[in-house]
C-alpha cells in the first residue's frame, strides 16, 4: 500500500459560485462600488441634514417672504401652517426626507404645477447637455493627455 495523498476530484466546489455570478461576487471593482455606495449613505444624510438646518435658521419668514411686505399677520400665519412650517424642526425633516424618497417633491409656489413633473420635463434637456458636456471633455481631454505622454 502507498501513502500518497488522494487528489482533489474534478468538478465544481462546494461553497464556492461559478459562471458569472461567481465572477461578479468575487469582483474587486463591485466590491469596491459596494464600499463606496455604503459610505456614501451616511454622508449624503449629513449633508441634506445640515442644509435643512441652515436653510430653517436663515434671518426671517419664509411665509412672510412669499407674501410680501404688505401681508397680515393671519394670512402669514395660515401660509405657515399650510407649508407646514408651523411643526417642529426634526418634524419637518423627516417629513421632508421621506417625500423625497418616495419621490413625492411637492408643488411649485409660483406654478402651482408638481415639481417631480417640472423636474421630469426639464431631464431630457439636462441629459442633452451633460452629453455634449462629456463629448466636448473627451474631445480636448484625449489630445491633451497625448501631448502630455509625448513629453
């Protein structure tokens, strides 16, 4: 009898992914991505957090602002209270936080028409621009960089 070592059978191992699935699980670059998309959670909370807060403790009355100088006290305080502005801060924020996740951005007060249709009438335009953009970038960027490399 020997004493060698039996080999390891062909075939897929248990535990482990194959195909393309497998290859994309294991992906330095998605877990990269992944990484990067959990940490820029937290920051993207703390950002909208503290602009909320600066924008509330702007000097003066949003409601007096939108209604002029020459509004009266009951019409300023109605306006409050329909904006909700009459509600505590933290209130307002989380309010404000969860319409912008379930995409729910509100009316214009100056239109009057939804801000999410405003907004989606205005995308195709913003998509034309940042491909120009992109185009004109790549266009001055490749040379640029090939002159670099030669010297």
């Amino acid at each position: 009898m020997s004493s060698t070592a039996s080999a390891p059978l062909p075939g897929p191992r248990i535990g482990t992914r194959s195909g393309v699935a497998g290859r994309l699980a294991g992906s330095p670059l998605l877990r990269f991505l992944g990484r990067r998309i959990l940490v820029a959670i937290p920051v993207l909370f703390g950002v909208t957090l503290l602009t909320f807060f600066v924008v509330n403790h702007l000097p003066g009355n949003a409601a007096q602002e939108l209604l002029g100088i020459n509004a009266t006290p009951q019409e300023i305080h109605q306006l409050s209270v329909r904006l909700g502005l009459d509600k505590p801060l933290l209130t307002r924020y989380g309010n404000w936080l969860h319409d912008l996740v379930t995409g729910s951005l509100g009316h214009s007060l100056a239109s009057g028409q939804s801000v999410t249709s405003i907004l989606g009438s205005t995308l195709p335009v913003t998509f034309e621009l940042v491909a120009f953009s992109l185009v004109i970038a790549v266009v001055i960027a490749v040379p640029t960089a090939q002159t670099a490399a030669r010297w």
